[in-house]
C-alpha cells in the first residue's frame, strides 16, 4: 500500500505525483515493494533479551556473619560474584535468615540472625527479589521478620512468601522490567509450621497445593511470567521425591513459567516439563556448611527473549574458604552443567 502522507515533506506535488506512479508499477510487478515506505526501513526489531539470575540459600548468620565481622568487610560473601549478578536485569535469591538487631531467639534446632550491615552485600549483587518463604526466617520471631522486611524495602529489594499477615504473604510480588511483568511467589513446607502467617498474624505462606494454584491463577492475568520459589525437600537429597515432581508438575499446569526449590543444602536436577522449567534444589548460595557438596550451588541464568523464557542455563558456583561465592572452574562446571540438565530422576514414595 502507498501512503502519500509518507512522502517528505520537501517533495514537490509533481515529483510526488511521479514518484508515485514509479512506486505503482513497480509494485504492481514486485508486491513486496507495497510495504509502507516506514516499514521498509524500520523492520520490526528483534524481541528484546533479559537475563534473570536465580540463586539459592543465602545465609548470612552464624560462621558467615563472623568472618564479615572480623574481616570488617559486609559485601565479603558477595565480592567476587557481584559482577556476574549485578550485570543481569534482575537477581533472586532465597535469604534464609531474617537481617534485624530485634526480636528474641526462638531457639529452634539452629538460629540464625543476621547483622542489617550484611545489606551493603546484598545491594552489591544487585538482588532484587529475595524469598523469604523459609524455614528460618522467623527464628527470631515477628519483630525480626518484619524489621527485615523493612530494611531490605528501604534498601530497594522486594521481599516474597512472608508477611504481615497470610494475605501479604501469598500475594504475588509483581515486577516490570521495561514492559516485561513478572510475577514471583514464594511457599515453605519445612517445619516449624507455626510460622505460617494468619489473616491476623504475621510469618511465611505456607506451601498448600490448593492454596498456591489458586494464587498463580490469580497472578495469570497481572504478568507475563509466574516464577514460583520453593523451599522444601529432603535436607542432603540427591534427587526430588515424586511427590514433588507431582507438585512441581500441577503448578505449571496451574500457570507458572518456572519452579525453583532450595532447602536440601546440595543441588538436584533440573527438569522441563510442558515447555517450562523446574529446578528443584539450587543448592547452596552462601552458607556454612562442612560437606564438600554443600558448597556446590547453581545460579539458574534464564534467557527471556519478548515475553517468553527462551532457554534456561545452570551456571555452577562454589562456596570458598571466606564464604564467598565463586563461579566453578570452567572444566567442573561443563560436567556440573550437563549433570543438572540430565533427565530427572525422583526418589520413589518412602524414601523421603
Ligand atoms: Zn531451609
């Protein structure tokens, strides 16, 4: 089609008029050629790219929290690694301690809490999003959780899965990254249980499959994509068990785009179920632990292209000697790579 109102303005009426009939006969023999001047020059750009960084457990309590203080150093977890997260357009991570100078120990099995000063590490990797939704969150009770909420807001990090009271905890985080709307929620079903949150009561949102499919098809409509964070599974498990493939499974079928897990401390398989993918455990990010697999951790690079995730690529990490996290080296980290991506395998029922 010929737009006269394309043309130039500078052009004359009768070199518009010849111009035109030139167009005309060309086109006539050539139909590509009828594009709308506009068009022909400015073909419609390529969907843009993100990149997501997903990681695991961050803990920044206990023997982590005592070499920062002796180095004098709060971004020491996160020096060598901040580069690689800060550089993608949004970062996630699941932060298994509430940061806070208030609440009491509840004294569960382990109790952690870290120093507010660990935020400046925080805010170095660029973490947008961090979960809440575990089993450690309130081992220093409300007013700790909530005073962590508070100083990662006024830090400029979106927290998920815990809140207030249950409505703020199930309620999706929505994020929009130039037009791109993602949506994150976040479950535990580790104990202890009674930290979930009540309509009048503040703590985590707990993982109950009815409840969690009826919050991502209350998402659905709000965002492009749905990423689910979870914490469950066996603490040390190799793999998942079917009763979680099961579940990992009927979300995506619920609505989300990805599923990612943590809590078992040691990384476990990816799997693509119906175009989309799952994680179930990424290990551990920054944590304490002493079993060489427990310094394994994945940080999952998700490709969007448009609106849609294009491909999903675990990038191996280890935990150094000062707790900070580290790429592999790059001959681990093929082999760690094709690991992850291998079929999964789930544990059979009673073995959890
Ligand atoms: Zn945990």
């Amino acid at each position: 089609m010929y737009l006269p109102g394309n043309q130039p303005p500078s052009v004359s009426s009768p070199m518009r008029w010849f111009t035109a009939t030139i167009r005309l006969l060309i086109g006539a023999a050539c139909p590509i050629l009828l594009m709308p001047p506009l068009l022909a020059q400015h073909p419609a750009a390529a969907p843009r790219e993100r990149t997501l960084l997903l990681v695991g457990d961050l803990m920044l309590s206990r023997s982590v929290g005592a070499r920062m203080q002796s180095a004098n150093d709060w971004t020491l977890p996160f020096q060598q690694i901040a580069p690689t997260l800060a550089a993608a357009d949004l970062a996630y991570g699941n932060l298994e301690c509430p940061i806070s100078n208030t609440g009491r120990n509840r004294h569960h099995l382990w109790s952690f809490r870290a120093d507010p000063r660990v935020i400046e590490g925080l805010k170095l990797a660029g973490f947008d999003v961090l979960s809440l939704a575990n089993n450690h969150v309130d081992d220093w009770g409300h007013p700790a959780l909530l005073d962590t909420q508070r100083r990662l807001r006024e830090a400029g990090i979106r927290t998920v899965g815990a809140g207030a009271n249950d409505l703020e905890a199930h309620y999706p985080v929505l994020v929009d990254l130039g037009g791109l709307r993602i949506a994150f929620l976040a479950y535990v079903n580790v104990e202890p249980k009674e930290s979930t949150a009540a309509p009048d009561r503040p703590g985590v949102a707990w993982l109950e499959p009815e409840r969690v499919f009826a919050d991502i098809r209350f998402a659905r409509p709000l965002a492009d994509l749905i990423i689910v964070g979870l914490h469950w599974g066996v603490e040390y498990a190799a793999r998942p068990s079917r009763d979680q493939t099961e579940l990992a499974h009927q979300m995506i079928d619920a609505g989300a785009d990805l599923v990612v897990g943590g809590h078992p401390h040691v990384v476990q398989s990816l799997e693509q179920y119906k175009g989309r993918w799952i994680a179930y455990s990424l290990g551990n990010f920054i944590f304490d632990q002493h079993d060489p697999p427990t310094h394994r951790g994945l940080i999952l690079k998700v490709s969007v292209k448009g609106k849609q995730i294009a491909g999903v690529t675990p990038l191996p990490t280890r935990i150094d000697g000062s707790y900070r996290a580290v790429l592999a080296p790059a001959k681990e980290k093929r082999q760690e790579a094709r690991e992850a991506k291998a079929p999964v395998r789930a544990n059979s029922p009673g073995t959890r």
